[in-house]
C-alpha cells in the first residue's frame, strides 16, 4: 500500500513572497525540527509580530496574499535556475524556510547522475536537496552509504542527522516499526518454515522407512521405496503451500527429532496458528495512511503540506462531521493558521483543547494565534499552562519571552529566556539567528509529538479494508483463522500417526554406518544391531578381525561421502551446515537473513511507508549493503559448519581411542587363561 504524503508536493503557501523576502533568512528556523523535545517538535512559521506598546500586528500585515504568492512563483522568477546551487541562492536570497517539492526533485536527479557514473553531480544534487529541504531524510540516508568506504566520518554525521530526527518525526517511526516488524515476522516465519523443510531433507530415512517397510511386504525393496518418494511429494504438490506438509511430516516424526528441532516445530506451529492475529496487528498501521477517518485523518500528513483551497474545505467538513476528535481539530486549527485565518484556527485550537484536555502543543500553538490576534495576556496563560504541563516545552518558555520583550518587562523576560535555553540551548540559538528586519523573532509552533499518534494507534480499531501488501498476502498461510484450524488439525494427526507408527515399528541405527534400520531389517550380531549391507560385509570375512576392519572401512566410506555431501551443501545452502549437526536457532535465522537479502535483491520494495518513495526501482536498500550482508551469512554458516565439523571429528577421534584401549584391556586380560 503506498500512497503519496506531504513529500513530493509543492512547495509551501508562504514561500517566496515579498513578505518574507523582508525577514532575515528562514532557513535555520526549520532545523528547530531537530531540537530535542521527548513529546513535541517546534516550527518555525512566521506569527504576527506585538509591536512595542505589546499589541500583536494582525495577521493581513504578515501573511502574504494569493496574489503576492502567484507573482512570487512566476516561471520568470526561476526560469534560470536549472542547477541546485543557484536555487540554494535563490532560496537563501528570499529566506524561504523550504522547498520540498524542489528538494525532492533535485534528490531524484542525484540518483539518476549516480546511477549513470556522474557522481560528482550526483552528490552535488543530493547535498542540494538537503539544504532546500532540511527535514528531508533520504539524502542523509543516501549520502551516509556513499560515503561509507570513502567517508566514514560523514557517514556517522549523516547517521546522526537521521537519528535525530527520527526522536521527533511520527512518519518516520511508524516507517521503521511497522517494515521492521512486518518483515521480521514475514523473515521469521520463512526461516523457521526453510529450517523445518531442511530438517525433513536431513531426516528423510527415518520419515521413509518404516513406509518402506510396510509396502515391501507387498512389492520389492526398489518399488516400495519410489512409491514412498511419490507419496512424500504429493502433498507439497496438492497446492496447500508448504506449510501444512512441513507441520504434517515434522509432527510425524516428533518420537525421533530432538529437542531443539521440537523447539523449532513448535515455534512454527505457533506462527501458523496465530499468523491471522499478527496480520491483523500489522494491519493496524495502515490507520495512518486514512486521509478521512479514525484515529488521525490527515494529521501525519499536514505538518510540511502547502496549503490549498481543496484540503482546507475537506478539513472543515471533516471537523464539523468529528467535533470531538482533537486530531482534525488541530489539523484545521494548523492548517488555516498557515493560511492566516486567526479566527478560525482559534476556534479549532479550542475544539482541540477540549478533546485533548491541557496538552502543551494545543495550548502553545492556541497562544501564539491568540498573541497574534493581540490578546497578550490570554496568551501569556497559555504559555504558562503549556509549560506546566511539559516541563520540557522550550517553545512556550521562548515565545513568553517575546511577548514580554515587547512588553518592556525585561526582567521576566530573561527569565523565561533562560528556562528555554536551560531546555534546548539549540533551539535559542536558532531563533536568535533568525531575526526580522526590526529585530524581532517569531514565535514558535509546536507539532504534537509522537506519543499523542502512538497511543491512538494502539487505542484504535484496526481496519478491515485495509490490508499491508506483505509477502505472505495470497498464500494459503494468510488464508485467516480456517488456515490457523487447518494447522491444528494437521500437527495433530502428524504426532498421533507418528507415535503409533513408532509403537509399531521402533526405529533404531546402525550402529556401524548409522543407517536407520528397525526390528524387521536389522541384524543382530551380539550386542549391535547392523543394516543389511554392514551385515552382509561383515559375514563375508574369515575371521572376527578382519570383520572389523572391513566394517571400519565401509564406516569411514559412508562417513566421508556424506561429508563431502554435506560441504557441498553447506556451502550452497546458508544454515544446512549447522542443521546437518543438530543445530537448530543460528540456521534458522541465517534463513530468515537470506530471504530478507533476496528479497531486496530482487527488488521487492519496503511493504509500508508513510513518506514518498522516491528510490530508483531496486534501490530502496544499496547494493554495497546487500553484498555486505550476504557476505557475513556466507562466513557464519560456513565458519559455524567448520567449528561444528571439527568438534564432530574429535569426539570420534576420542571415541575411538577409548574403543582401542577396550580391546586393549580385554586381549591382555585373555592372555593368562590362554596360556594355560
């Protein structure tokens, strides 16, 4: 499911106008969005300016008119600007706080010079994108993995510019937790199912061979044994997926399988039985994608959106069918505030304030639109009130200052200015920096923080029409909760028709060469149970002796061969190493690692996002990384399987010095009573 959101569209209704053209540059204001704030993030928009005598100018004075804008954008004003440095200037030049739509396609460009060899353009594209944008997050993730060999120091600063923002961004989290958990759900279940079907591979003997049995009272030893291979294969081939036969067979062979590999069976009985609860929890993040209903309507998406006549008309409509939901109340609160409608964004602010009762960011934006319609005192209460309820809400101590400045009342003023820089220096900073014409700042917004989305998310009803396009969408295993009975039903009858295949015919090995054998195929020869062939080598020699050393050698034969089938394997097949040695955990999640790579490297895009994609197809994830990954599962299957093997070599090693040191003991033991 991809829908577009507020990256990509154009730039915003304020930028470009001769108003702001007056002010000092505006681009710093947009880094408050990287302050530091657990619950809110502040903005810097330009607010009505209180005069000296502390009457705050009307917003007609400020913002700039439709006309004004539209002149602004004439293709003459830009009709030369075809590089990403002069509209960085131009940017600059008219102190417009940002330009996405611009941003987002100078980023595209950037990709496409990579893509063609001309990197130098490329990161010149890219690094422009950042400055005409700064809240826009792909470049650094783009420019922090160009820079990873070359760079690595870059790579850390652009690492960190991510990391900060996303303590702030909601889009951003709900992107990461909701791909992170959808595809480690999808990994998992893959590698816990590959795992399963790899442990049959392994223990093919012992799932056949009490059916051989069986039919070769019927039919010869080569007939029974290509009925029971057709047999095994038909119900991965009846079109019921891969699940069911792998629950059906593992639970089969429940009486012989180990501990860790019961662990394993259980763990993906588990997933397939609860697959439709887990869809249905990671449905749930598509509430957000929702432009006209619960929890949130077009909230997530408003924060940088440029305002239009169609969307401001939606959000009224919306606001009066919901009045006591205080996410499109502050929506239009926001949105005609940007538009400079004071009176109407108050109103909404109110509606919000009461479906959110004494929430910081309600209160501080409600006082900056009330100090702007020259209520100062109303507005002075509402910072206070923001402060008491987020002690960390530097914006509400900031604009307090301002307003008091402008009141002449120095002394309270830096008091307030101290608290706000006492809370985020930063953000002080910034504003500092950003002075109009006449010296004064403007005063700050303050986004809800991602707490207010996160606790309605949880809180709300996940949809039903709404479904994530994950990989396991049209297999039998996202069928619902008939596929949940289904799995029941089939592990069920695997344990009870293994167990009562084993009461009948209890499987044991050789115990020369390991090959399964039961009480109709085995020979006994005193205490050791033999196979047919260990059998027939040994009775072919002449004295007990060389019986011994003739089995010994068929032992080492079939021991090499299958190790030599197993490296091969090993080195083909990530996890089938350490699954041949009853390793169970580390294979499974080397699988699920290897469907994630291949996934990407086929090109399947991430299965959720709030923010635009704007990737080259197959880009999403950069090939450096891929390879990188790749690499790493390729050195723990094979170095996991190297340690395996070598344990396993010393223990027959041991094994077979305490054996000759038996026969050792007994022969002298013997010696005395055959002398005499």
């Amino acid at each position: 499911m991809h829908v577009m959101n507020r990256a990509g569209k154009v730039t915003r209704r304020a930028a470009a106008t001769p108003t702001r053209a007056r002010r000092a540059p505006a681009w710093p204001l947009v880094a408050l969005l990287w302050a530091v704030f657990p619950t809110a993030s502040v903005h810097a928009e330009p607010q009505g300016e209180p005069q000296a005598d502390g009457v705050v100018a009307p917003a007609a004075q400020l913002a700039p008119s439709a006309d004004l804008e539209r002149a602004a954008r004439a293709p003459e004003r830009r009709e030369k600007l075809r590089d990403v440095a002069d509209w960085v200037k131009w940017k600059a030049a008219r102190q417009i706080t940002s330009l996405p739509a611009e941003a987002r396609l100078f980023y595209r460009r950037g990709l496409i010079a990579n893509q063609s060899g001309q990197h130098a353009e490329a990161l010149e594209n890219v690094r422009g994108a950042i400055e005409l944008d700064p809240s826009f997050i792909q470049p650094h993730l783009t420019l922090a993995s160009w820079s990873l060999w070359s760079d690595p120091s870059q790579t850390l600063v652009h690492c960190a510019a991510v990391v900060d923002r996303l303590r702030h961004d909601f889009n951003l989290q709900l992107d990461l937790v909701a791909n992170t958990l959808t595809l480690g759900f999808e990994a998992l279940f893959a590698g816990l199912l590959f795992a399963g079907l790899l442990i049959l591979v392994l223990r093919a003997g012992e799932l056949a061979h009490g059916f051989e049995e069986q039919l070769g009272v019927v039919l010869s030893r080569w007939s029974a044994r290509l009925w029971v291979t057709v047999m095994l294969c038909v119900p991965f081939l009846a079109g019921v997926g891969l699940t069911l036969p792998v629950l059906l067979m593992l639970g089969f062979l429940w009486t012989p399988l180990r501990v860790r590999e019961r662990a394993l069976l259980v763990l993906l009985g588990t997933a397939a039985v609860f697959a439709p609860l887990a869809f249905g929890a990671l449905d749930r993040f598509a509430l957000a994608l929702g432009a006209e209903q619960r929890p949130f309507y077009e909230l997530p998406m408003l924060e940088h959106m440029p305002w239009s006549s169609d969307r401001q008309s939606r959000l009224e409509a919306l606001a009066r069918r919901d009045p006591d939901s205080g996410f499109v109340q502050f929506a239009l609160g926001w949105y005609s505030r940007r538009d400079g409608r004071l009176e109407e964004a108050e109103r909404a602010y109110a509606a919000a304030l009461k479906a959110w009762p004494e929430h910081s960011a309600v209160l501080t934006d409600l006082g900056n639109v009330v100090a702007m319609r020259g209520d100062v005192e109303r507005a002075l209460s509402f910072y206070q009130r923001a402060a008491k309820s987020d002690p960390l809400n530097a914006a509400a101590h900031f604009n307090a200052s301002q307003l008091l400045t402008r009141r002449f009342d120095y002394t309270t003023a830096q008091a307030e200015l101290r608290l706000a820089s006492a809370i985020d220096f930063e953000l002080v900073k910034r504003y500092q920096a950003s002075s109009g014409a006449n010296g004064q700042l403007p005063l700050a917004d303050v986004w809800p923080g991602p707490r207010t989305f996160w606790t309605a998310l949880l809180a709300a009803r996940a949809p039903e029409a709404m479904p994530l396009p994950l990989s396991l969408r049209g297999w039998r295993e996202s069928s619902g909760w008939s596929f949940s009975v289904a799995a029941v039903v089939v592990l069920a009858a695997g344990i009870v028709l293994g167990r009562w295949q084993h009461r009948r015919l209890p499987l044991r090995y050789c115990s020369n060469c390991g090959t399964v054998v039961c009480r109709r195929c085995a020979k006994r020869r005193r205490e050791a149970a033999l196979c047919q062939e260990c059998d027939r080598i040994g009775a072919g020699a002449e004295t007990q002796e060389f019986s011994r050393v003739l089995l010994l050698q068929h032992q080492a034969s079939r021991r090499n061969g299958a190790r030599y089938v197993r490296a091969a394997l090993a080195t083909l097949v990530p996890g089938f190493g350490l699954l041949s040695h009853h390793r169970v955990f580390g294979p499974t999640l080397l699988l699920a690692f290897t469907w994630l790579l291949g996934r990407f490297a086929l090109g399947h895009a991430l299965p959720f996002s709030v923010t635009s994609r704007l990737a080259l197809p197959g880009g999403e994830v950069p090939g450096v990384m891929l390879w990188v990954g790749a690499a790493l599962v390729y050195a723990w299957s094979l170095f996991g399987y190297y340690l395996a093997s070598n344990a396993e070599r010393r223990r027959e090693a041991q094994a077979a010095v305490m054996v000759s040191r038996a026969r050792a003991t007994q022969s002298t033991k013997r010696e005395p009573s055959v002398a005499a």
